[in-house]
C-alpha cells in the first residue's frame, strides 16, 4: 500500500473510531488550528481520505486531536511496545507541532477557545500504564543524566532569550527537542525516570512557548504552551502544570480576550493552591489580578494583588530550583507596578516601577528595557515630561539588538506617543533613536 493511502485510510479509521463525521471532523481542525470551525469542509476531509489531496499542513492538528501517528522512519519493536495509548499520543503530537515548526515555519492565529479546552484534558496516566507494561528487570536506556542534560540545556537557552529576546534562538530549542529529546521520549525508562524526563521536557516545551511568543507567533506559543501542560500533566507537577496554564493566560491578556485571561488565571491559582512555594503563589495571584484589572474587577484585581504581595514578601532570598524561582521581588514590583496604573493609582505605579527598575532586569537587557519603556508611559502620563523623556533614553540605550515583540511593541508605542510632543526639546533627537532601534 503506497504511504498516501496508508495515511488517508488512519484518517478515516480514527475519525469512524470516534464516530464522526466528515463534517465534525473538519470543525475540530479548524478549532484546534485557531481560525474557527468553518475553515475546512467535509469535502476536505473527504478528498484526503480518498487520496486526492494530502493533508500536509494540517498533520499536526490530525495527530493532535485524532492520536494519530505521523508517517516517520521505521522503529524498533521495543519502541512500539514503549509507547501505547495517551503517551503515544501527547509525545507523537508534540514532535509533529516542532518538526512543522522547524520545516514550515507557519504563522498560527491564537484563539480563546483552544486555550479553554486545555482545561478539559484528562489527567493522564501514561507513564504508569508504559512501566507497568515493561519486563521485570529490564535495563532502562534512559536515566536521570539524560534528564539533567535537557534541564541544563533548558537553562542555557533560557537565560540566553532572557537576555536578548526569544526570536534570536528558539531553532536551537526546537531542534534539540525534535533531534534529541525525541531520541529519550522514545525510549524505555523506569516510572519514577519517566516522570523526571517529562517534567524537565515540559519546561523546555514550555521555553520554546515562550520564545515564539516574544517572536510575536502567539498561535504557535499557544500550541507548545498546551503540550507543555499535557506533559506537567502526565509527570504530575503542579507548578509546570500551573506555569503552562498562565502562559496561556498572559497570551489572552496580551490579545485581549479578557474572559479567556481570567477563567485561565484562575485554573492556574487552583493548580497551585497546594503548593508551598512563594515566589510560585506570588506568579499565578499576580497573573489573576491582571486579568482582573484588565475585565475591570477591581475588587478581584485588589486582593489577588495582596495575596500576591504576601507571597512575595515572605519569599526566601535564594531563589531555589523550583521553576517558578525566578519570579523575583522586582519582577512583581514591576507587574503590580502595570496593575496599578491599569486601576488608575499613577503615583503608586511609578513607585512600583522605580523600584522593580533599581533591582530588577540589571543583567538582562531585555527585561531592563521593558521596564524601561512602562516607567516612562507611567511618567508622561503624570505629566513628567522631562523624566519619562529621560527614561525613553535609557530604553534606546540597551534596546537595539533584542528581537522581542514585547520590545519592539514598545518602541512603536513610544514613537506614537513622541509625534504628540512635537517642539519639546530633545523630542526629535529621541524619535530618531527609537526609529533606528533594530527589535524585530
């Protein structure tokens, strides 16, 4: 049977499994994808059933919702014996979103609605059916070095697009994943291993969320943002679990989906209700009183605001290893700063975001210019024309060469602001700076 209908007839096998129609079908795509339920039609899904028309675009979303296995090279037997069922399935689909990431490079719309069925995933057990399944005394192939070694490299990547923005090297980490983690997902490790590896890829799932963000592709950021989920899921972390979830929140605040942000930040407070970390309570409260200032809840806004706050304040000094440690006391001094001048509090925002600036992002260009640019909009908007003009050059200062949206975003809004100030000294020296600035 040649590869084209091989993968036509796992189309309609899986699609008659879940007893649906060619229809309901093209309606879950075009939701998963992100452009709504009418983009596909029956007849799509019919011509690729038939053979007519391969459905290259939309494999991942195919294997995504239909746990369908992409066609790839040949694999062992012990390899099919390794994978079954949900773990097949949320490892297989993850490979094809970065192997469609590395090879096509598409740019997805990001929706509400696939953010909110990620609250509908089942809690799975994947790894406790995989090793339950293997022969007593069976030598594992993975081992907790493997898994130090996508921590490490988590981390290196990490503080690299921390520094100079997650568009300059999110290939790296999507090619690790899909190069050399692939290589570990697929192999045979003990449960309590299996859970290690999961935890750890989810951080670095997470990441490369993360950069396509910053790079502006929040449809892609939204799909790796799920897959990281599933895996926290699956490893049994709450804190990844949670940290997923208010990526996806802060994607919905970004693009304004107001109710999408708050239902989202809540089920990311909730994941996190029995932790006993603050800089991780501290994280998820204040993601819950953005939204809420954004829905223009003030009451909400203002306690999760607290909460957050005495979180933060009884936060060690040394951050940990937790995931969550790098929210720091001057990151929330700079996000309360934002919540505060959202409801309206100027005095109190300025004074939140001189002090998040004095110990917060001092050694990453990136977040130091961010601050940077909200000081200086708090500032004009006080009517300080002369300081938020004096700190506008201090974000031209350190941001030329970070390719981040969030930084680029900024500069746009700081030139639309400056054509306003026309005639002020320093106004124009400063307009031709901030238009020189290289962000994207």
């Amino acid at each position: 049977m040649s590869a084209e209908r091989t993968i036509a007839e796992r189309i309609r096998r899986a699609r008659e499994a879940r007893k649906w129609s060619q229809a309901r079908l093209a309606r879950e795509l075009g939701l998963v994808e992100g452009r709504g339920p009418d983009v596909l039609t029956r007849q799509d899904v019919s011509r690729w059933e038939r053979g007519g028309r391969q459905p290259e675009y939309w494999m991942p979303w195919l294997v995504e919702i239909l746990r369908l296995e992409e066609p790839a090279p040949p694999v062992r037997a012990t390899d099919l014996d390794a994978h079954d069922g949900d773990f097949a399935g949320s490892v297989e689909s993850l490979l094809a979103l970065g192997r469609m990431d590395v090879e096509r490079r598409e740019f997805l719309q990001a929706s509400s609605a696939y953010a909110l069925s990620v609250l509908a995933l089942p809690e799975l057990d994947a790894l406790t059916r995989k090793t339950a399944s293997a022969e007593t005394g069976a030598t594992a192939t993975v081992g907790l070095g493997e898994v130090e070694a996508v921590r490490r490299m988590t981390k290196v990547l990490g503080d690299a697009a921390a520094e100079i923005g997650g568009g300059h090297a999110r290939h790296l980490v999507v090619r690790y994943l899909t190069e050399d983690v692939s290589r570990w997902l697929s192999g045979t490790f003990s449960q309590a291993t299996g859970r290690e590896l999961f935890a750890a890829t989810a951080q670095l799932v997470h990441l490369a969320g993360w950069m396509a963000g910053d790079e502006g592709n929040h449809g892609l950021a939204q799909k790796y943002y799920a897959h990281s989920y599933r895996l926290a899921n699956e490893a049994g972390d709450a804190e990844l679990s949670a940290t997923a979830l208010r990526g996806m929140a802060v994607q919905a605040i970004d693009l304004g989906h107001r109710a999408a942000a708050v239902r989202l930040s809540e089920r990311c407070v909730h994941h996190a209700r029995n932790l006993d970390n603050p800089r991780a309570i501290a994280y998820y409260q204040t993601t819950l009183a953005t939204a809420a200032a954004l829905d223009s809840d003030r009451r909400t806004a203002t306690a999760s605001l607290a909460a957050a706050q005495t979180a933060i304040e009884r936060s060690p000094a040394q951050a940990g290893e937790s995931w969550a440690a790098h929210y720091s006391p001057g990151r929330w001094a700079h996000e309360a700063g934002m919540i505060l001048a959202r409801l309206g509090d100027l005095e109190a925002a300025e004074e939140h975001l001189g002090h998040a600036l004095g110990i917060h992002g001092l050694d990453r260009r990136r977040s130091r210019a961010i601050v940077l640019a909200d000081l200086g909009e708090v500032r004009l908007k006080r009517g300080d024309v002369a300081a938020a003009l004096s700190t506008w050059n201090e974000f031209a200062d350190c941001a030329d060469g970070i390719r981040s949206v969030k930084v680029a975003d900024a500069a746009q809004e700081m030139r639309a602001r400056l054509d306003r100030l026309q005639g002020i000294d320093g106004v124009e020296a400063l307009q031709n700076r901030v238009a020189a600035l290289r962000t994207t």
